[in-house]
C-alpha cells in the first residue's frame, strides 16, 4: 500500500496511471471527509441559530471529558480521548463564532458517573454529574464563553 490506498492503485508499471489514480482517490476522499466535516456541526447548531436567537440567554453546553484534556489522554481510550479533544476544539471555535451574538459556548466535565457507562464503581451520583451542565445552562455568567468546566470550576484545556 502507498498513503493507505490499496494495492490496486499502485502499478510499477505504468507510473502516470499510478499517480493519476492516487491523486483521483485522494481528491475523492478529501472533498467527502471535508462535506461531512462541513455539515457538523452546521446541521446540529448552525441549524437551531434562530432558536438561539430568540433564547433570553442562550448557551451551548457540550459534555466533553477530562480524557478530552492535552495533558488527561489514556492510551488505553485513544478514539474517546481524541474525539473529546476534538469536541474542545469545537467548542472554542464555536465561542469565538457565536460570541458577537452573546451566544454562550463551553464544555463540561460531569467526572465519573455512576450510569451504565461508568458503572457502579464510579465515584459521582447522576446529580453530581449534572450539576455542572445545569449551572451552566441557568446560573452562570454569560461572559464565561469558550472554557472548560469541571465541578463548576474552569480547568485546563
């Protein structure tokens, strides 16, 4: 395989139909990785901005995890902890493109959960978990927009 294309597109002996098929292929692959990247999150939020808008104080409120922090990725979890990394990424470029429109935009930590992900074991009541999610829907200040919440305290991307 060259650049994780199948053998079939490598041919030895006609290298102009080699590069032209792997150029093809990664052409395809790119412009469909970018419409699909593009839609999102623009059909789940950029969707509901008149909503938005109408709200007295409106937020966006996603629940990431600590697994989703530079220095709190496991390696025994790489596909959760990389794609909460990516939902903190999300969330400070939607902060920034939401803000002019006093729109609040953070993510929260609930912590380990006693749910059927995190199991008996946990160390948090379903409430605790909320509890953060919840202020950050009601009580906190608008101004808080772009961070990272934990026990409703900013921590560290």
């Amino acid at each position: 395989m060259v650049f994780g294309f199948p053998d079939s597109y490598v041919t030895p002996d006609d290298p102009k139909r080699q590069r032209t098929e792997l150029y093809g292929k990664f052409c395809t692959e790119a412009t469909n990785a970018h419409d699909r990247h593009r839609r999102w999150p623009g059909t789940a939020l950029f969707g509901r901005r008149s909503h938005l808008r109408k709200a007295a104080a409106p937020r966006v409120i996603n629940v990431s995890s600590g697994y989703g922090q530079l220095d709190g990725m496991s390696a025994n979890v790489p596909r959760y902890c990389l794609s909460k990394l990516a939902l903190n990424g999300v969330t400070i470029m939607l902060a920034a493109a939401l803000r002019a429109e006093g729109v609040a935009v953070n993510s929260m930590c609930p912590g380990w959960v006693r749910t059927d992900m995190g199991g008996p074991d946990a160390t948090r009541s379903v409430e605790e978990g909320a509890d953060t999610a919840v202020w950050l829907a009601d009580e906190a200040p608008r101004e808080l927009t772009g961070k990272f919440f934990r026990s409703r305290a900013e921590i560290a991307w």
